[in-house]
C-alpha cells in the first residue's frame, strides 16, 4: 500500500489527485493538502473581475467530492519537508498547519511514500510596496475573492463615469519581475469592452503597463505566429488590438511602489516615474512559499529541495541567455535528491527566464519571469501522476512519461470581450512553448502553424466552452478523464 | 483610437456564422496540439 500526499488543490494538484485516485486501487491512499476549501477555475477569473460572471459560477467545494471520490483531504497549508523523517517519524513527512474552523492552528505531520508538490506561487504582493489588492485603488484578478473587489472597484467607477467623470485606468504588472502577462492581457481588453458596453469608453484614458520590453512578449520572449495567410510577430498583433481599441502602452516598466491612485515605476533607461489612476489591477510577482526543510537529525536542508520554487530535473547551472538551452528544461519534474518528490504545474523551479533579462543602467532587473499556464500545469500533473502509478504497480521506480515544456504545445484563448454576440477572444497557442532555437531556427524557436492567432467572436465561445469544459473535469462527473488537460 | 482593423475583417471577427465554423476549426486545431502529445527534448537531440 502507497500513500500518496499532494499538495495544493489547485489545477496541478487536483488533475493528480484525480487521475492518481481513478488508476488506483483502493489499498493505496490518496491525500490532498490544501488551504483553500474550493476549487477555482482561474481563467475565469478575468469575467468575475469585470462582474460577467459571479464567483460562484467558477469554483465549487472540494471537501464534498474528494469524500465521494474516496481522496482525503486536508485543509491546512504545509510549512516544512523532512524527507528523510526525523528520530520520532521514520518516514518521511511534511508539517502541515490547518486552517479549517474545526481545527485551525493545530499542526499534523503528514507522512507520505511518494510527495508531489502543487503549491503553485506565493502571490507576493509584498514584494512592491503598498500593492495589496483591494487598497490604493489597485486591485488583482488572481483569486476569486480579488476579482470580485476588482469587480466592486469598476462598478463605482463606472458610476462615477457616468455621472459625467473622466477615468485613468492602469492595467497591467505591479513588479518588474512579475509574469502572467497573458491575464493581464485579457483583463485590459474585457474591461474597455465593459466600457463600451456601459457606454462610458469615452470617460476613459486605458493604460497598459509592463515589464515586458516589447508588446506580446508574455514571458516567452514574444512569438512568430501565423495569422490568416500572414506571419506577423505578437507584438505586432497586440499592437494591432491595442491601437484599434484606443488602449496605450508603457513598456519596460519596474513597478516599485503603490500609493493612493499613484503607481511608481523605473524604465529600462533608468528612469524613475509615477502614472496617476482611479482603477489599476496589477499582477503582482510570483515567488516560492518561503517553505523549509530539514534532514533526519534536523539540519536545514532548504537548498537541497528549493531555489525559490522546487528544484527538478532542470539543468540549473548558471549560464549566460545566450547560451541556455531548451534542454536545460525539467521533463519528469522530480526533485533530484530525493525521488519521492515531485513539484509539476507552477511550483517547480524553472532553469532560466525565456524572455531576453534586460538591466536598467541603476541594475534593476526588469523582464517578466517565465510563465507556466494552466495547460503545462495540467499536463505535467498528469505525467508526475502517471509515474507514480507505474512506479508503483511495477514496484520499481518509473519515469516513462516525460514532458519538457521544449516539447509541449500550449493554448492561451485570452478573452477579449464577454458576450455570446458580442464577445471577442485571441486565440493564441505556441509549440513549443520554450522555443527551441535549434529546432526551429526561422521561426524564432516555434513551429509555424501550430503557433498561430486568431482574433475573433470564435475565441469568445471557445474560452467559454473551456470554462464549462474543465469545470465538469474538476468535478470529476462521468468520463472526465476524456477531456485532455 | 487607430483604426487598424478594416470593415470587412470586422465583420468577419464578429459574424456568428462565420465564426462558427471557425470555432470548429479552432476547437479542433487547438485539440490536436494539446492530444498532438509532448515529450522530452534530450532524447530527440542526443
Ligand atoms: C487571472 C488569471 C487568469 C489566467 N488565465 C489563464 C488562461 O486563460 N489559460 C491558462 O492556461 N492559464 C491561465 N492562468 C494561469 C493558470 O491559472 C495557472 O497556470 C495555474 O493555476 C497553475 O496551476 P498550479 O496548480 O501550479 O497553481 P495554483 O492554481 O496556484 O494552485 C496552487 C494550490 O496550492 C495551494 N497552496 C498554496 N500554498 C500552500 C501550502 N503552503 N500548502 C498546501 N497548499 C498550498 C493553493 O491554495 C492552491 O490550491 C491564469 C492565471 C490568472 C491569475
């Protein structure tokens, strides 16, 4: 009998926990560990931001189906690793803090055979003063609860435009290593559609602000895309959306600080500058969740399991950007010193950044981190569950599924509008999403044709069926496992 | 405000017949990316 402890419930750790509890027999046990008591769909979080959709519509509580689906569950968060036990626990274990009402502050130590970290990223808002959503008229869309303040936020805007007020709104990367553009990205575009909607666009001054250097570079150094019979590079087509829809830029962009309607920022040339707002939505920067570990006679052993996020199969060797290369990417996303963890989704540490790093002349770093969307996070969850569960039918350990984001396509159907009329979406999906200069020389590193774009209603539906889609995936009704991660 | 997208690429952004057969496409384009499979990247380059 194995027991199998995940943790976070998030896309990652609940595609595991299914797919480990469906391929499973019940003499093994699976464990989630998780802080949140729902499940969210976070892509949709977009359309609860700007009031389309309510929160409810997009989570659902996961205590109720993982009784049902016979997965046990935890509502606590982990603070520490001892992967090798320690001299009262022979096994090894992770010590985690409840949050539920019940139990709240109690700690337990959760042993486990095989480990698989899905803690995604630490929203850390610390990291740029004063951004803490819901203050200083800046708000976030990353969790269901900051949507919905988000939402509150443009509602008494959108009053106040229609009582004849002009509006700044700053959409865009609250740090100057921030990642998630692609978000960002589609809240800009859905909230000027609501603007037109509520007939106050021309209240507006819309702003897009970022660490990016170009537009469209979304972390991934940008991309070479066909669209329609043209090739056109995604700075290009942003560019294009952005002109047509009156929303300006400002690029290679650190935020720093956050006051009252007040965003600070230095640019890639050194220059130290404030844009004023009545509504900003910024994403903060992601970073590990400051966990610890120690070794069985209580040493701290931290680095040999984080750097930030949790170190994998990656090559982590320090190198210059010119030289990394696709290869350096993780493909079975086990830690390397102790075989039994795992970190799929955003929780592993990635080798290196895909976006060129640029250095204003003060030293400061500003370039976005790499991104892992929710495709990637599903499909290595899903590859981390399907080694365990041949290592542990052939009793020896297994690592046959494979998957280097180098090779793994990716589909981002950012929404551009709601409205089943009216709704718009750009539809973008790269292969691979690492481009792999080697492979794929012209093409800046991807496959033309599986790297395209298209802009248009048919992107509305198509997110919207995706919203559904996983939806019923997560709560594992009949035949989930049909639809692909 | 740039106009940077002329009439008749709006219409066909926006025309729900046109766009539905482009969802179709869509749907299926993206679904054989993703079923299209993944692996590693160090065995194709040994
Ligand atoms: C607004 C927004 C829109 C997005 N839109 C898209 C999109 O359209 N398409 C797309 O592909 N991707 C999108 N993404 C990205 C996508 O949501 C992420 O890639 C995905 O959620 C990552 O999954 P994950 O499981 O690794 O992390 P998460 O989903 O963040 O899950 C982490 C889990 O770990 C739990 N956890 C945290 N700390 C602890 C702890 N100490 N102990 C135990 N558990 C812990 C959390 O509660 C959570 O359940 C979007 C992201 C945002 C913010």
């Amino acid at each position: 009998m194995s027991k199998i402890v995940i943790l976070g419930a998030g896309i990652s750790g609940h595609v595991a926990a299914s797919h480990l509890r469906r391929k499973l027999d019940k003499t093994h046990e699976v464990v989630v560990v998780s802080p949140n008591s729902n499940y969210q769909w976070i892509p949709s979080n977009i359309w609860v931001g700007i009031g389309r959709m309510k929160s409810k519509e997009i989570l659902f509580p996961l205590a109720p189906l993982y009784k049902k689906k016979g997965i046990g569950f935890k509502q606590a968060k982990v603070t520490s690793f001892y992967p090798e036990g320690d001299n009262e626990t022979e096994k090894p274990f992770v010590v985690a803090e409840y949050v539920s009402t019940e139990k709240r502050g109690e700690t337990e130590r959760i042993t486990y055979d095989y480990l698989i970290n899905a803690t995604g990223p630490k929203l850390n808002f610390e990291a740029t003063e004063g951004l803490n959503p819901g203050t200083n008229k800046a708000y976030s869309v990353c969790t269901y609860t900051h949507a919905d303040h988000a939402n509150e936020g443009l509602r008494a805007l959108i009053a106040e435009m229609k009582k004849g007020n002009e509006a700044k709104i700053v959409i865009g990367t609250g740090h100057a290593k921030a990642t998630c553009q692609g978000a960002a990205f589609e809240y800009i575009l859905n909230v000027e559609q609501e603007l037109r909607r509520q007939k106050v666009r021309d209240k507006a001054k819309i702003t897009w602000i970022s660490n990016e250097y170009e537009l469209g570079d979304f972390g991934m150094d940008g991309m070479l895309l066909s669209y329609g019979s043209n090739i056109m590079k995604s700075h290009e087509m942003v560019e294009m959306v952005f002109e047509d829809r009156g929303i300006d830029w400002i690029l290679g962009a650190g935020v720093n600080k956050i006051e009252d309607g007040l965003a600070h920022y230095e640019t890639l040339n050194g220059e130290h500058k404030t844009i004023d707002y009545d509504f900003a939505m910024l994403i903060p920067s992601f970073s590990g969740h400051g966990f610890k570990a120690f070794d069985k006679n209580n040493n701290d052993i931290t680095d040999k399991l984080f750097k930030g996020f949790m170190i994998v199969d990656a090559d982590y060797t320090p190198k210059p950007y010119e030289d990394w290369t696709v290869q350096d990417w993780p493909e079975t996303y086990q830690n390397p010193s102790y075989k039994n963890i795992f970190a799929p989704g955003i929780a592993f540490a990635p080798p290196h950044s895909i976006s060129k790093p640029r250095k204003s002349p003060n030293g400061t770093e500003i370039f976005p981190s790499p991104p892992r969307t929710g495709m990637p996070s599903g499909i290595t969850a899903k590859l981390v569950a399907d080694n365990i569960i041949d290592s542990i039918k052939n009793k020896k350990e297994s690592l046959h599924h494979k998957g280097s984001m180098g090779n793994m396509g990716a589909a981002c159907i950012a929404s551009a509008g709601f409205g089943m009329t009216k709704g718009s979406g750009v539809s973008i999906t790269t292969f691979p999403i690492v481009p792999d200069y080697k492979k794929y020389p012209d093409t800046m590193g991807r496959k033309l044709g599986k790297t395209f774009g298209e802009i248009g209603l048919a992107g509305h539906w198509l997110k919207l069926m995706l919203h559904y889609a996983f939806i019923y995936k997560a709560k594992m009704k009949p035949f989930w496992y049909l639809i692909p991660e | 405000m740039t106009k940077r997208i002329s009439k008749f690429k709006r219409f066909v952004m926006m025309n729900p017949i046109i766009q539905f057969f482009k969802f179709i496409f869509l749907s299926l384009k993206v679904l054989l990316i993703v079923a299209g499979g993944h692996g590693s990247t160090r065995e194709v380059h040994k």
